[in-house]
C-alpha cells in the first residue's frame, strides 16, 4: 500500500490556508528583477498535488511535475489535466534525462 494513498485525499483540504500565490512570486522574484515576467519549463520536485504548478500555469510556464506518490499525482493530474507533464520517480535516483529553466522542491 502506497503510504501517501489517504493523505492525498485530503492535503488539499489541509493545506487550504496556504497562499500558493504569493510563494510563487517569492521564489519568482529569487530570478531577480525580471522574474516575474519570465517563463520557460518549470519543474517541481515532490509536487504533491500540483498547486504549486497551477500557479506557475497561469503565468506561462511550461509545467512538469515529479512525485513518488501515484495518488499525489492522481491528484495534481485532475487538477492540471494535459497542462503539465507529470512523472512518477524515486526521488532519491531522479533522472527525466534533460535539463529545466527552474527547478522547485
């Protein structure tokens, strides 16, 4: 049994006071003065049920998201649909075999 299988049903629900919004403009504003004007492929390491990455969507990134947790996918996948590129991988021996503009965790 996957250990996140129940926990994905409900993180949303646990994590609904957590402003997605403003963290994705402090880690753009990390890009220095341009970074929120800028887009390119973003991935997001662990990216649970995909939130994150929904923000990231809606100022032009490409999306790509990588979790060890099918039902955390599950998750972000109904969230996002076809807009991200979702992968299921061991963490520890991450390999997508190409590089990103930006890289989250």
């Amino acid at each position: 049994m996957e250990a996140y299988g129940g926990f994905a049903l409900v993180y949303d629900e646990m994590m609904a006071e957590r402003d997605y919004e403003k963290w994705v403009h402090y880690v753009l504003d990390l890009l220095g003065p341009d970074g929120n004007k800028s887009s390119g492929e973003v991935l997001d390491i662990a990216c649970g049920t995909g939130s994150f990455l929904l923000e990231m969507g809606k100022r032009g990134w490409q999306l790509f998201g990588v979790d060890s947790s099918e039902a955390m996918l599950a998750v972000s996948y109904d969230k996002l649909g076809s807009k991200a590129n979702l992968f299921q991988q061991d963490l520890r021996a991450l390999d997508l075999g190409r590089q990103f503009s930006l890289i989250t965790c």
